[in-house]
C-alpha cells in the first residue's frame, strides 16, 4: 500500500467520523450573564505592562526618526534641486 492509498484511507474515515455532541451554550450564557468582570491572571497583567512599557517607547522613538529624517533629508534634497537645476 503506497502512501497515497493511505491518505485516502483515511481521509475515508475521516468523512465518516461524527463529531461528539456538546452543549456549552448554557455555560457560555451563565458566564456572559454576570455582571462582575474575570479578573486577569499574571500572564495577562504581565503582556499588559509590557505592551504600555512597548507604547511608551515607541512613541519618543517615532518622534525621534521623524525629527532625524526631516534635518537628513534637509542635504539631500538640496542635492536633487541642484543636479534638477543643472540637468535643465
């Protein structure tokens, strides 16, 4: 049996699986109706602080490359206006 026979094999068997019956409507529903929140566990405090740590970075980092990139592009475009200038 080559491998192809196989995979049929079981993609045969897979189509005539049935999946289990579950009802979780009525624990999804009695979760939704509280009205005190869940409270966060560590891991999700942990990613919370590290993305407003992320955020509070990146923000200064952002005005920094802006303000970098508008004094170097300052040279460079006088470069263009020249070369633009003597090519007329």
């Amino acid at each position: 049996m080559n491998w192809e026979q196989k995979i049929e094999q079981l993609a045969a068997r897979a189509r005539d699986e049935r999946p289990p019956q579950v009802d979780v409507a009525c624990g999804v529903l009695g979760i939704l109706s509280t009205d005190r929140p869940i409270p966060l566990g560590v891991a999700e405090r942990l990613w919370m602080w590290l993305a407003a740590g992320a955020s509070a970075v990146a923000v200064p980092a952002a005005i920094a490359a802006f303000m970098l990139y508008t004094r170097s592009a300052q040279p460079l475009s006088e470069i263009a206006e020249t070369i633009a200038w003597a090519a007329q």
